[in-house]
C-alpha cells in the first residue's frame, strides 16, 4: 500500500507545479502590465518589470510602454502611423486650407495606465491621441493667416498645441512631451498662384530696373548736353573775349591788321605791294640780304 501513495503525491507535485510555472507572467523593460480578473475586472495594481505570478486562467496581463513614443502624421508613404499618406490639412483665418507634418512625443503616465486599458484600451492612440491633435490644431490654426502658419507664427503655433494638447489629454493618462511641426504645404492651386505671383514680382522688378537704367541714361545725355553747351557758351565767350582784345590793340596800332596779314603769308615774301593809298611793306631784313 505505501508504494502506491508514492506515485500520487507526485502526480500532485507535478500539477502545483505545472500550475506554478503556467501562472508566471514577465514584464519587459519598459513595460507595466494591467491585472484583468474575470471576476472583478480590471484591477489598480499594475505590474512592475520583471517576473509575476497571477492565478491562470482567471487573470489576464496586458502590456503597455511607458516609455516615450512618437505619433507621425506625414505625407511620405510609410513614415507615419497610417502607412499611406497622412498629412494633416487644416484651416487658415482666411478660410484657405494648409497641410502639416508633424510628430508628437509622449508617453503613458505609470499610475495611470489601468484607466487607459479600461476606457480607451491598447488601441488608445487612434481612439484619443489621433482626434486630439487634429481638433487642436484646427483651432489653433483657424487664429493664423497662411503665410504666418509658413513662416514667422510657425514656432507660436508649435508651443501652443503643445500646451493645449497636454491639457486635453492629461486627464486621459496621456502625457505630452512635444510637439514638431516638421513641414507646412500649401494646397496645388495656392502653391500656384505663390508662383504666378513670385513670377509677377519678377516682372515687375526687371521693368523697374528697366526704367530706371532708361532714366538714368536720359539724365546722362542731359547732362553731357548741358556740358557741351556750356562748352560752347565758354568758346563763344573767349571768341568774343579775344575779339574784343585785337579790336583794343587796333585800335592803338592801325598797321598792326596788315602786320598779322603778312605773317600769315608764305616766308619767301619779301616784297608785298598793296593797294594805291595803303603804302607798301618792304621787309628791311631781306633787302639787306639781297644787296
């Protein structure tokens, strides 16, 4: 009779040992898991890293990150959480729609994660984080004309979200770290009309610079104009200058006139004879010569 109590003790050691190792649940690095019992739902104690015992079969452990984590909502296949493309298009004060790319970094608060699984569950970023972000920015956005969305309102628009997003889902366990708005697009029609009137500007530039190269050279021969006749002004007045000065010494010399006529003449002249009553010029020298 001993010798067969034997193999049932070991049959039981065998079953609370099965039972044992099956009840064995590990928790990741990183990680903390809800306790689900069947018998009282969800339960507050979540489970640290490491290993844990629960009772099989009546408990069950889901798995949540508390670490930092990233939603992307991108216009490049497959860099978002939605594999096709996911930019996401909001409203300007003028009513004109603009696209953004963005990635918002945040994480689950550790305390807090058995009421995340029990109202949202592990699907949360799509049911809670996803409508967030796009019911902020739209009413952020809606306060901004497009260029300043663009351009110099960019980082105003950035912090902004950040703080209203972390507000909205703060009571949801959810904790915004950041938000990066990496990109902003204009829809193709305005991106064209940006161009027709880029193209516009251009146009406009290039004839003024015309216009004003075309004035600039008008002033230029206005101006060389004017020079010329001030030169001429000047030559007439040292003409008339110079006139008046022969008509000065004229008039003290009356040979002085016949003097400058002969000297003009070739230098072989010798002799002249001029008109009856005007007397004749005998160059002196020359006749000394001849003799």
């Amino acid at each position: 009779m001993p010798s067969q109590k034997v193999p049932a003790i070991a049959v039981i050691l065998i079953a609370i040992g099965f039972l044992a190792l099956s009840g064995l649940r590990s928790i990741g690095a990183g990680d903390v898991g809800v306790q689900f019992s069947r018998m009282s739902g969800v339960l507050p104690e979540e489970l640290d890293e490491g290993w844990h015992w629960v009772i099989p079969g009546l408990v069950q452990i889901t798995h949540y990150s508390i670490r930092s984590q990233t939603y992307t909502m991108s216009a490049t296949i497959g860099e978002g959480v939605v594999r096709d493309a996911d930019t996401l298009w909001v409203p300007t004060t003028e009513g004109l729609k603009v696209g953004m790319d963005l990635t918002v970094r945040y994480r689950l608060k550790p305390e807090t994660v058995d009421q995340v699984h029990q109202k949202l569950g592990p699907d949360f970023a799509e049911k809670i984080l996803r409508p967030s972000i796009r019911a902020t920015l739209r009413l952020i956005v809606s306060e901004y004309g497009i260029m300043d969305v663009y351009g110099p309102k960019r980082e105003e628009i950035q912090q902004k979200a950040e703080t209203k997003l972390r507000e909205r889902l703060a009571k949801d366990g959810i904790e915004i770290e950041s938000i990066m708005l990496r990109d902003v697009f204009f829809t193709p029609e305005y991106q064209k009309s940006i161009e027709n009137k880029q193209i516009a500007q251009q146009q406009a530039q290039q004839m003024e610079f015309v216009l004003e190269k075309e004035q600039k050279e008008a002033e230029r021969k206005k101006i060389e104009a004017e020079g010329v006749k001030n030169a001429t002004i000047i030559k007439a007045e040292g003409q008339a200058h110079a006139m008046e000065e022969i008509n000065r010494m004229l008039s003290k010399n009356e040979n002085l006139l016949q003097y400058m006529y002969i000297d003009k003449l070739a230098d072989d002249v010798e002799v002249l004879i001029v008109p009856s009553g005007t007397g004749t010029l005998i160059n002196p020298e020359a006749l000394l010569k001849r003799r």
